[in-house]
C-alpha cells in the first residue's frame, strides 16, 4: 500500500498587488515539486503542496493557516513571499512551534525572535543594513564625494526597515540625511514628491518603493532635470520583468539591489537549468518572465526543506528545525548556513545599475549587461557610471 503524501501547506499572493512575485515563487515550487515527485518523492512519499492565494491582502493570511491545519491535516507549513504573508501566519506558528521556511521577508523575526523560523532572503544577521550596504558604500566611493541624501519612500509598513537600514548606512558612511519624504500608496503623480528633494540638491534620491509606486517614481526622476550621484537603492520592482518593460529606457542610470543574476560569480550548479525550465513554463502565464530575482530563491526554499526532511527521517517540526539551524545547505543559489534569527548567517545582497536599455522588449532585460554588479567586489561584473544621467546616457 503506498504510503500517504507529504502534505506542506502554504498561502502565496496569486492575485493583487504581489501577484507577480507570487505567481513567480509558486511556478518554481511547482518545478521543484515535479522533480522530487519523479525521482520518487521524499522518504518513499510523493509531495503534495497546499498553495491558497491570500490576495495580497494581509488579512487573509491567520485564517489560511488555520484552514491547512485544521481542514487540510497539513505535515508542514511553509512561509509566504513577504512579510505580508507571513507576519500575520507567526502567532498560529510560534503557538504550535511549527517549523517555518519563509522567502523574500526582511527582518520578519526581529519581533518574534522565534526559533524555528528561517528565512531565504539572503541578508544575514543583519538584514535591516544589508539591503543598502552597497548602494551607500558604491556611492561614498566616487569623486567628488557625495555628501547628502534625500529619501522618498512609501508611507507604509513595508519600508520602515529599509530606512532604517539607510539611515544607518548614510551614516556610516559620512552621508547626511536631509529630507525624508512619504507618499501614499494610492499617489498616481510622483512629480510633487520629488518637489521637496530638488530644492535641497542632494546628491543621493533614495527611494524605497512597492511595484507600481516604482514605475512612477522612475518615470518622476527621468522626467525632471534633477541630476544625482545615485537614485534608487530600495525598490521592490525593477527586478521584475512586468516593471521593466513598462519603464523600457528610463530605468536606465537606476542602482537598486538584487539577490541573483545570470553572472559568471553566481552560476552555482542547477541554476542554470531551473532559469531554463522556468522560462519556458512561464511563457503565456502571470509569473516573471524571466525569474531571476524570485525563482531561484523560492526553489532554494524547498531545497531546504527536502534536504531536512531526508536529514532527519520525517517531518517532526522540532528535528526538522533543530537540522537547519546546524545545516550547510546545497542549493541552486549556493551553500546556504542559517544564523541568528533563522537569517543566512552571511549576507549576499547585490547593487547594481541598468544601463543601455533600449527599448521595451524583454530581451533587453536578459541579457548579463543590462544589471551590471557593481557590488560587491567578489560579484561585480563592472564599474558604476555617476552622475545619474550619465548613467542613463550610457550605451
């Protein structure tokens, strides 16, 4: 008699204003739950997973937890895309000390300091900081040295660690902040809110911005005549291709963090492949058409739980918990080693910059020399072009 499926049971936003990551994330778990399966599954038992879209509606995300658990009889529990969907999941989970594989949540266990929580995001023990490290490090290294900030950021939940993380990082490296301006998610018109920052010249415009609030504060900076050192540095939204092709050129000259690029220094074993069958399963579908910022790393989430399940024999959270924290695991982003507060114990965030994009067509976004690394230096793939215009200029 076969023995009974592996049931990890999860909410991913399929719809709304995340869709694009979620459906992202949940293509690749889907790839890596086909491979499994084929080769005979975990421990001799197929894999089921449970995915519930939460709507990118925060709201949603206890009670479809409690719905995998009660109603389903899920094994497992594994974390969302961000910290919307999984935040709201940390009570139900830290009160039935379930162990949680969680993806792109920054800093999600400050507050909980729960010990059985991990997280693929690839910003270390300090995940606040790490994001903007390199974009305000790159920036104090140019000539003549830039001296001030002005930061345009979202007026919600999401961007209170980021600017933490940049004012930390300004500081760190003589920069001084100058203004911090907010804006509503609903803003359609960015122009006024660049307003404040132009009369104060400064020589970094960090912004920290959703999808769609990126778009418009990229368009906002291309459109004016305003001439910074640096822009960008914290936007969840020109890793994706659908941001891309709506911007097209006017992404050009922008640095922003990254997590994996098709770079010599980051072709672990298997990327490859998964970048491959990705794509070709994504065509005609929602999800990224190219994948680079989310499907690795969402793949690499259940990597972790396969290899712990086959580790430990099972799916008993505490063993499985008690494994990751002592693990190396090997991944299709690399070796990864979880430190405190279930974080990569080495942070790997990339800062990069676009440069030559000519039009909007996708095929611009793939090739290497689109996002060029510029930091850090064991990763880069060539040198920042300052001021931002000529940045934006360059071919």
């Amino acid at each position: 008699m076969p023995s009974a499926p592996i049931k990890i049971g999860y909410c991913l936003s399929l719809s709304g204003g995340l869709a694009a990551n979620g459906q992202t994330a949940r293509l690749a778990h889907e790839i890596w739950q086909d491979r499994v399966n084929a080769r005979g599954g975990l421990n001799g038992c197929q894999v089921q997973l449970v995915c519930v879209d939460d709507q990118s509606d925060a709201t949603n995300v206890a009670g479809i937890y409690e719905q995998l658990v009660s109603d389903e009889k899920v094994d497992l529990l594994l974390g969302g895309y961000g910290n919307n969907s999984i935040t709201p999941a940390m009570p139900m989970v830290m009160k039935d000390r379930r162990y949680l594989v969680g993806l792109m949540a920054l800093g999600e266990n400050i507050e909980f300091g729960y010990d059985q929580f991990f997280a693929m995001i690839p910003t270390g023990t300090d995940p606040n900081s790490a994001l903007t490290e390199g974009f305000f490090a790159t920036a104090a290294q140019q000539i003549p040295r830039p001296k001030t900030v002005a930061i345009v950021a979202a007026d919600a939940p999401f961007s209170k660690n980021p600017i933490l993380g940049a004012r930390a990082n300004a500081a760190k490296n003589g920069l001084e902040v100058v203004s911090e301006t907010k804006y509503p998610l609903t803003t359609t018109d960015f122009a006024p809110f660049l307003e404040e920052a132009a009369g104060l010249s400064p020589d970094i415009l960090f912004y920290c911005a959703y999808l769609k609030d990126s778009i418009g504060l990229i368009r906002a900076i291309a459109a004016s005549d305003m001439n910074p050192t640096l822009v960008g540095g914290a936007m969840i939204g020109p890793q994706s291709s659908s941001v891309q092709t709506q911007l097209g050129s006017d992404i050009n000259g922008i640095v922003n963090y990254e997590y994996w690029l098709p770079v010599p220094a980051m072709d672990f074993p298997g990327v490859r492949e998964l970048i491959v069958e990705y794509q070709n399963r994504a065509k005609g579908t929602s999800a990224d058409a190219l994948g680079y910022y989310v499907a690795p790393f969402a793949y690499a989430q259940l990597q972790v739980v396969e290899q712990a399940i086959e580790n430990t024999g099972g799916v008993d959270d505490a063993a499985l918990a008690d494994y990751t924290r002592g693990a190396t695991f090997s991944t299709v982003v690399g070796d990864v080693t979880f430190g405190r507060l279930g974080e990569w114990a080495v942070p790997r965030v990339l800062t990069v910059q676009f440069r030559g994009i000519g039009s909007n067509d996708i095929s611009e976004f793939a090739k290497p020399e689109a996002r060029v690394v510029v930091a850090p230096a064991n990763y880069a793939s060539g040198q920042l072009i300052a001021p931002y215009r000529t940045a934006a200029e360059a071919r």
